[in-house]
C-alpha cells in the first residue's frame, strides 16, 4: 500500500515521477506519536531543571550541524526535548499543567521545543471564579469564564488537580475525599469535578476534563479513582468520554499504608471495562532516577517526607500550587515495584486500549525517552518476567502480572501511542493516515511479519527508540533515528465562540487588582504573542 | 612506561584535559597520545598542540605512569576516571583533579585546586602543598560524593571537605575551611590543624576528628563521652578527644570527634557528660 503526501497532508494520490519516494516496506508505519500527558514546559519544569545541576550532568548531548546541543536526562532542556521526542516518532504533545499566571512563560518555551505540535491545559480545579461560580450554582457563567481563560492562556483543555485540595494546601490542609468541604469556599471536590464536565460539555471543548484525582499517591486511593469516575457517570452521553483520569498508575493503590499497599488495578479496569465514559493514561513507573513535579502541592510535600530529599513547593497565588521532588524508583523497594507492576495491570486488564494511553506522566513516573522499553512489557511476557525477577519479593508475590497472558500487537501499541490518544484529545487531524490527515508519520524498522515480538523484544525496543523515519508535517525530519531537519510545530488552542462576551465583569476585575500580582489588562496573551498558533474555532452552547 | 608532558605555552583559558589519564595513554604511541583531544577553552585541540610529550621507558614499572612539569594550574580533570597508573604533577594543578576516579595514584607537588577527587570510588591522591574547595565532594546537586579510597592533603584544605562523602578517607594534615564532612552520609576525615567550624553539618553518619582548635560545635550535635584516641583505619590517634554525635536535626548518627586540649573554650560541655 502507498501512502500519498502533498503539502503536508495525506493525499489521495500523487504524481509518483515527480516526488520524493520512501521505501518502507517491510517497516511499521505509523501516524507520528501522541502523548496526551508529559510535563516538558512551564515554571514547574524549568524549576526542576534549576533545581538539579546533577541531571544535566548525568546527560549531555553535544550539537549536529541540524541540531542544538542540550543537556538533562529526566528533564531535558527545551530543543533536546524535542529531538529526542522526534527521534522516537512522536509528533504531537501535550503538556498537562500550567497555572494560568505562567502561560507566557510556558508558551516561551513550548515555541522553544521544536519538531512538534503541541498544546497546554490550564489548571482550573482550584481557580478561585471557577469554585465561586460553581458553589453559587452559575454553571453557564461559569462556562464563559472558562472560555475567557482558554482564550486568555490560549489553552486546550481543562486541567483538574486534586480539585479543593491546592486551594486548602494555600491554609496548610488538603482534602481527604470527593465530599470533604474545600476552606473558605464551601464546596466539594465532587462539585467541582461535576461542574467543570458540565461546563466542558456546554463549551463543546474536543478533549474531556483532565483529572488528576484527590489522595493522589495514598495507599487506598483507588476508591477516590473509581468514586471520581463514578461522579460523572450520569452527564455521559451516547457512550462518549467526559472524563480522563490521568497517570491512572497513581490512583490505583490498594491498602491502609505503605506496608500493605498493594495494587488496586483490577478494581479500576474492571469499572472502566463497565462504563464508556472513561478514558486512563497509565502513568508507568520506570526504575530510574527522575524529577517528580506536579501541581499537587501537599502530595509532592507528602513525598519530601518519604524521601528527603531536596524539595520545591510553592503556592501560585490564587489558582494553583506546586512541587517537585527527585525520587529514585527502585526495583527492590516493595512499593515502587508495586507502582511499576501497577500500571502495566492497568494497560493488561483494561480490554479496550481505546480506552487506555501509554505516559509515563514524563517526568514522574520515568522520563519519556523510556516508552520503547514500555511498548516491550507490553508486547512480551518474557520481558516482563525479565522485570518481575528482579523485582522486590513482595511485590512480585502480589503482583498480577505472572497471571496475564495478554500481549499487545503492534495495532493496539499504534492506539495506545497515539490512535487513542489523538481520538480523546478530539484531535481528528493526528493519530490516523486517512486522506486529510495531517502527514505526521513515523516509520519504525521492524517487520510484523518477520519479527514475533513477544520473543525478539529487544528488537521492537530498537526500532521503536530509533524511528526509521520521522515525517512531520509532510517533511523527513528524521532518518535513522538521527534528526536530519529542523522544524518548529504549530501551537494548538481552544477558540470558543460563545454567545456572551469574553470578558471578566467589574467585580472579577476588581479581585484580580485586590488579588493577583499581574492586573486584568496585562494578564490575557495578546494577540501575536504565539509565533505559529494553531486556534481551533469551537462553538459553544452558551 | 613513562610519558612526560611539558606544557608548551602558559594556558590563559581553563583546558579540560579528561585524556590525560593512564588508562587513555596506556599502550599509545607519542605520536597517538600527541591525537588525543582536549578542549581549550571553547576550542577543540589535541595534546600534541598544548604539550610536548616525551617517552621514557627506563622505569621498571609496568603500569603507565604520566608525570607532568610545569604550570597546569588551568588544566582540568585530569585523571578522570583512571583506574590504574600513576600520574606525577610537579606544580599545581587546577580543578576537578581525578574526578570518578576507579584506582591509581595521584601525587601533586604543588597545590591543588577545588574539587580534588570528586566522586571518587577508589585510588589514591596525596597532594603536598594545599588544596581548594570541595575535596572528595558530590558533583553540584547530586548526593553521592566520596565513595571510597583515600585523599591526603599535606597542607590545607578549603570548605566542604568531603561533602556528601559516603565511604572512604580524607586525611588533612593543615587546617580545614567550615562545613567539613557537610551532609557526610559515612566514611572518615581526620583534620590534624584547626578547623573554622560548622563541622558535620547534617551529617548522618561517619567520623570526622578535629586536633586542632575548633570556633564552636553546630547546637544540633550532643556531647557522649570523652575518648583517650581515636582510631582510623588502623592508626590510632591519641586524644582526649569530646565525642559529639549528630547531626540531630537530621536524624544522624555521626561521630565528630574534637581535640580537648586545643579547645578549652568547649569545656562547658563537661557538666553534660
């Protein structure tokens, strides 16, 4: 079969004599790679790269005649990011956290990772108007406020971090469940989760509300997880998502503390393989040394007492917190073998892998740069095993891992890597090869027909850490997993026309001079600000 | 074998001169030791453009050995990573001397700069004269220093003597700068001179001894005992000695071992023995 490419989009065909041939038979071709969740730009990142001098030095790569030189292994600074993102077959990215005071910042250095398309979710689970709104019941008020911030950050999707938790951990506390009332405010998380759907329904954004779920990293959580989905199951509508519970891996623990925590997947698969209004990413934990940073400020503070080690953590005035924290996931500790084990039962147990991704929450669970390693223990149960044996005893007794014979084909890798992923982001231009697609491809040197790939994983390893081609936007832009050209992707964001006008009233404007350290009229991104925004026209219900 | 090397010019820009180990010159030619590369400044070079390079195969010695004459106060890194051979500098020497360094011998003449031995798992460096900043330390961030060997110091050593250090010793025969033995997670320092305090500063465990005169004790320490020698591998070093174990704020479990005679400022700490 040929694939047709013209002016950067798939074609149905073209004059053969006149372009450019690739000859990829007995190769894998795939749409170019989606990761829906991978944390590669903002304050928080940028801090973690100023916090820890010793990643950069641990991992150096000098410059090409194409390429600029860069440092950091689990944080890599913005151009290696996307070299090494392309040198994989990755062409679009999503990066899930930015407080929307940081949107400058963040966009800087989104336009400073090239080779991909990219996009970022506003963190609007404990943004002051949005709990105002939502406790006074101002559902569509609260919607066109929603619409104002996508516009003003030029975000893509709603962001929900432990919902009520930051703003209490602004006062030294943290929610403990979906009905615990959020200081000062008096709401729950469970309203704020059910008022955001409602108003990511009204404003018809293409990608669901983006949860990251309260007791985040607690042994026990997994109820939170299964009551969080469960809390939105009555606004679904014709099967289609509403929710994504993101790096799922950390939501699934079972047992009262550390030294009986053990893994709740197969509770959450088994609801998730119920409900269709649900969609995961695994959030896989990789045996490495990695820099952990979310919004979650009490969590990345919880973690600082675990480890000791160095910390950050910082409230961002009246929307967000934050925090980061290195952490070594180690094979023999009893608790990150059960986080590793975790994820992969959930990607196994789960059926449909329309319904789960492959992250590694990049830099949480492991840096991005690990997925091939990923795609193998998915593949292959000799691979696995391989990990299993080495793991600590009681993870390994307890892990469910030794009973699943399930092994991926290279079809449901193509979904959990992007298919999937550009499906629930409403991406319909990515993670497919119709004609009309965008012509991101990747192009992987391993032969389905040849290679069994639950025996040769090391192969499939190979090929899929080093693309045989990388083509984005219709050009090569890499070629044996060597970067070959220079391109600098597009910015997507959300451009909801609502029927009320975008605008803060005189109240809000007033809190933001009483409140915010950046005044209402300097806050919102100009237009011009982004160099190659991508805005997509929505038209909302309200 | 034995290569000489004779810096050919006075280096004005820091040279970082990781080949100059005897693991890369090892079984080389002069003229292929002369291609190995080096960076001056932001330039790339080879040895051959910076160094004269001599060959001597006189030495019974069957290892390499490398001795370098003359002013590499600017050269950098040298004996990265080494394992075995022995490398000779008359004169100092600049940063970052025998960093990661595996096994081998290191003996400065001269002074040495800050970072001598950084993260060094095993080997040996003497230095004669003083040395900087930093000696056995953690690379800037990182919480592994010192993993093992030994460094002696003839004269003086600056701050944060073995920060970080997890196995090993450093042994200082001058006086030491503040914060010696900082976040030190185990191993030994042995300070014969003074010392301008702060020492063990969070550290958890380990043994650092001052012989000399010491400012005062970090409050998070506690005074134990008083001890007539302390012993270091298998020297033993006559006292009395307070033993003062932290550092408390953090849980630790360290020995800071400080000469009484030298510090009759410390005597309040009697009334808690």
């Amino acid at each position: 079969m040929d694939l047709a490419i013209n002016n950067g989009k798939i074609v149905e065909k073209i004059n053969e004599n006149k372009a450019k041939v690739i000859d990829a038979s007995g190769m894998i071709v795939m749409p170019g790679g989606v990761d829906i969740h991978c944390h590669i730009a903002g304050t928080d990142v940028n801090t973690g790269r100023l916090l820890r001098p010793e990643d950069h030095f641990r991992d150096v790569e000098a410059k090409t005649a194409v390429t600029r030189s860069g440092v950091g292994y689990s944080i890599p600074s913005t151009f290696t990011t996307g070299y090494r993102y392309s040198r994989m077959g990755y062409t679009t990215l999503m990066n899930p956290s930015m407080p929307p005071l940081e949107a400058r910042h963040t966009h800087e250095e989104l336009e400073d990772t090239p080779m991909v398309d990219k996009a970022t979710y506003p963190l609007l689970g404990d943004w002051w108007f949005v709990l105002e709104h939502l406790r006074d019941g101002l559902i569509e008020e609260c919607a066109a406020h929603v619409a104002w911030i996508m516009a003003a950050t030029r975000g893509y999707a709603i962001k929900i971090v432990n919902p009520g938790g930051l703003e209490a951990w602004g006062f030294g506390s943290n929610v403990k469940s979906l009905d615990d009332t959020v200081p000062h405010f008096n709401i729950t998380p469970r309203e704020i989760i059910r008022g955001l759907c409602k108003v990511n329904k009204l404003l018809n954004l293409p990608h669901t509300i983006h949860v990251h779920t309260n007791n985040l990293g607690k042994p026990g959580n997994y109820v939170t997880a299964i009551e969080t989905m469960k809390c939105v199951e009555d606004l679904a509508e014709e099967n289609r998502p509403n929710i994504h519970i993101t790096h799922c891996q950390f939501s699934a623990f079972k047992g009262s503390d550390w030294q009986t925590m053990s893994s709740g997947a197969e509770e959450i698969a088994k609801y998730v393989n119920h409900h269709n209004h649900v969609t995961l990413d695994m959030g896989q934990v990789i045996f490495t040394n990695t820099t952990t940073m979310t919004a979650d400020g009490p969590f990345q503070y919880g973690l600082y007492q675990l480890s000791g080690n160095k910390w950050v953590n910082h409230d961002v005035e009246t929307e967000t917190s934050g925090g980061i924290v290195p952490f070594t996931y180690r094979r023999k500790s009893a608790v990150n073998a059960t986080q590793w084990s975790i994820g992969l039962e959930l990607a196994l147990l789960i059926k449909n892998p329309w319904k789960i991704y492959l992250t590694t929450d990049h830099p949480n669970g492991g840096p991005f740069t690990s997925y091939p390693t990923i795609i193998t223990w998915l593949m292959s149960q000799a691979a696995r095993k391989k990990t299993i044996n080495k793991i600590h005893k009681r993870a390994r007794r307890n892990s469910l891992l030794t009973s699943i014979e399930r092994e991926f084909s290279f079809y449901e890798i193509a979904i959990v890597t992007r298919a999937g992923q550009a499906k629930t982001l409403g991406l319909t231009q990515k993670g497919q090869l119709g004609v009309g697609a965008d012509a991101d491809v990747a192009i992987y040197n391993v032969n389905h027909k040849l290679v069994d790939p639950s025996k040769k994983y090391k192969k499939v390893r190979r090929a899929f850490k080093k693309a045989a081609y990388t083509i984005k936007g219709g050009e090569v832009v890499v070629k044996d997993g060597e970067i070959v050209k220079t391109v600098s992707g597009k910015t997507f964001w959300v451009d909801v026309k609502t029927s009320l006008p975008l605008e803060v009233n005189d109240d809000l404007k007033r809190k933001f001079r009483e409140y915010w350290t950046v005044e209402y009229e300097n806050y919102p991104l100009r237009k011009g600000f982004l160099h190659n925004p991508a805005p997509i026209s929505i038209k909302a219900e309200v | 074998m034995v290569i000489i090397l004779h810096p050919k010019r006075l280096f004005k820009v820091p040279v970082e001169a990781e080949s100059i180990s005897p693991d890369a010159f090892d079984e080389k030619s002069v003229n292929e030791i002369g291609m190995l590369q080096v960076w001056e400044g932001k330039r790339k070079r080879i040895l051959g453009e910076l160094f004269k390079i001599e060959h001597k195969t006189d030495d019974a010695s069957e290892k390499t050995t490398i001795r370098i004459s003359g002013d590499v106060s600017k050269v950098r890194r040298i004996g990265t990573k080494m394992s075995m051979g022995k490398i000779i500098i008359d004169g100092n020497i600049g940063m970052h001397l025998g960093e990661e360094m595996e096994g081998g011998l290191i003996t400065v003449t001269g002074n040495a700069d800050s970072w001598v031995g950084g993260t060094m798992k095993s080997g040996t460096i003497e230095i004669k004269g003083d040395a900087g900043d930093y000696v056995g330390a953690a690379y800037r961030g990182s919480t592994k220093g010192m993993n093992g060997g030994t460094i002696i110091v003839n004269g003086n050593a600056g701050n944060e003597v073995g920060c970080f250090m997890r196995k090993g010793l450093i042994k200082v025969y001058g006086n030491v700068g503040q914060f010696a033995g900082i976040h030190m997670r185990k191993g030994t320092i042995f300070v014969q001179g003074h010392s301008e305090g702060r020492a063990g500063a969070q550290m958890r465990k380990g043994k650092i001894i001052v012989c000399g005169n010491i400012p005062s004790i970090l409050p998070s320490f506690t005074v134990e005992s008083i001890k007539p020698k302390v012993k270091i591998d298998e020297e033993k070093v006559a006292g009395p000695f307070y033993m003062f174990v932290g550092d408390r704020a953090e849980g630790g479990e360290g020995k800071l071992y400080v000469s009484q005679k030298q510090n009759q400022h410390l005597s309040f700490y009697n009334k808690y023995l």
